[in-house]
C-alpha cells in the first residue's frame, strides 16, 4: 500500500511539502513548492530527486543537507525543515499503521 501527505504552511510565503511513501516506507516522491524562492533552484530539485528510495525517516536529514547549499527567499531553512518533518511524522505514523 502507498499514500501520499502533504503538508503546506503560510506565513509570509506558502511553503508545500508532497511526499509519496511505498508500502516499506521509503519515499518514492518528494515535492517541495510554494511562492518562495530557491537559489540555486535545481539544488532543491536535487534534494527532492536524492529523496526518491530514501528511508522516511531519514530524508529530513537528506533534505537538510542540500538545504545547507541553497538560499531560501520568502521561507527560513527552518520553517522548511519543520514543515518537512511534519510530513514525515504523518507518513510514519500512517506507516506504522496509526
């Protein structure tokens, strides 16, 4: 069984998160949107590619790292990260079946 969560925020920005879970709960996608943006851009589309096939609970740090490489404009690494982390709360639990 797979199932997708997606989390979005709006404080000064719209901040998204889709993340796709297989049935082992790895992700088989991860998009990360809004009206923020990203410098460079395809840094972020990188993180959401290396991603793909990770382990659920470990794609914040995934995601962290390229996070730590890009400029966020209208969006904090932060909220982003927290944003993330909600995502991948929800996709465990589900996972886990709760």
């Amino acid at each position: 069984m797979s199932y997708s969560v997606h989390v979005e925020v709006k404080e000064e920005k719209v901040l998204s998160v889709y993340l796709e879970v297989d049935a082992s709960c790895r992700v088989s996608k991860l998009v990360i949107s809004g009206d923020f943006f990203a410098f460079p851009p395809e840094l972020l589309d990188e993180a959401e590619s290396k991603a793909s096939g990770a382990d659920l609970e470990g794609v914040v740090r995934v995601v962290g790292e390229y996070l730590d490489r890009v400029v966020l404009v209208g969006v904090s690494r932060a909220k982003a990260l927290e944003v993330l982390r909600r995502a991948v709360e929800e996709g465990l639990r589900r996972c886990r079946g709760g």
